[in-house]
C-alpha cells in the first residue's frame, strides 16, 4: 500500500495481514475522496473510525491534516497502524485507540486530546466473517453525534455498501453522495454554530 499525495507521497506502508477481515479502502477511492477534502485539510483534526488498515488517517496526515486518532476493535489493526506511525515519520501526530464504535464514543474526544473533529471518516465493514450482510452505519453516525465527536462546520464522511440503508441522525445533514461501483461515500456537514 502507498501514500497517494502530500508530504509521504510515493511512500509505502504495512498492510495489516490478510488473514484479517479487513478490506482496506481502494486507490480510486481513497484518491476521489481526498480530492474532495483537499481544501479542508491544512491543520485538520481528522478521525478515523473503524480505522483497519489505517490508510485513510495516514493519507490525510500526508496531506496536511494537524493530527488524526485512529480507532479499531481490533489490537492487530491498531499495532500495525502504531508501526506505520514511526515508519511515515507521524507517530508525533497521530494516535491510536482500541474501541467498539458501535457503543458509546464519549471517551474518544479525552483520549485524542481533541474537545471535537473537523473531519471524520467512517468505514465500517459490510461483511461479516460468514458473508451476511451487516448495517452499522446508522449507529455508528448516531455514536458519533450523541457524543459530539464533530465541530461545528465539521464533515462526516460515511462509505457503505450502496444497498445499505442509512438513517442521517439528527444535527447532521447529508450534503453529497459519490458511487463507486458497489460503495457509496456519504459526505455529511455538521452546520456551523
């Protein structure tokens, strides 16, 4: 895996193994979505929930964004993303925790260090390990506004299967959706104070 642009640009990093039920987000994607934010980027607080591999956070740490906390369920997911950290040179600017997004995410902001995100990133699986399809994307956006993880003017982006239903909760609007074949990315705002 590589970083696309910015200050790591060309640079490769660890994937996590493949034994893992992890399937890290595309190059095409990852390159769309990152064209979109370019610029909100610049001194961003970025969160990655359901972090995997750790691609997302570490492109928009490239990128310029001021720190990013990456949050997984799974230790393997999380040591990899801490490798990485120190091999891109960002261990000082980024942060990893263990946590289940699906429950409450009141202790995220404390361990960041961040009273709330500008941009928030979500990329829950759709899969389980028995191919079934899951829908965690409701309640995962529902946890992050219940626990006022994202500012004021903030973006929260969603991808998720495209015949996934997702409730929008309350505080939030959805303002863009990209496809990308089966995937849609879900851009919402947060409106400014």
């Amino acid at each position: 895996m590589r970083i696309l642009a910015g200050e790591s640009r060309g640079r490769r990093f660890k994937s996590v193994p493949k034994t893992l039920p992890v399937k890290p987000i595309s190059s095409r994607i990852k390159k769309s979505v990152f064209d979109i934010l370019r610029p909100r980027l610049g001194g961003a607080k970025f969160l990655d929930l359901y972090a995997g591999t750790g691609s997302v956070g570490l492109e928009a740490l490239s990128r310029g964004a001021e720190s990013c906390f990456f949050v997984d369920r799974d230790k393997r997911c999380l040591a990899v993303i801490d490798e990485n950290l120190k091999t891109l040179g960002a261990a000082a600017r980024g942060r990893t925790s263990y946590g289940d997004i699906l429950q409450d995410l009141s202790w995220v902001a404390f361990r960041a260090g961040a009273s709330a995100f500008d941009l928030i990133y979500l990329g829950p699986p759709y899969r389980d390990e028995e191919d079934r399809p899951l829908a965690y994307s409701s309640p995962s956006l529902a946890r992050v506004m219940e626990a006022g993880l994202l500012a004021p003017g903030g973006w929260a982006l969603l991808q998720h299967h495209v015949k996934e239903e997702v409730a929008v909760p309350a505080g939030l609007e959805r303002f863009r959706r990209e496809k990308y074949g089966d995937t849609f990315v879900d851009f919402h705002r947060r409106p400014a104070a």
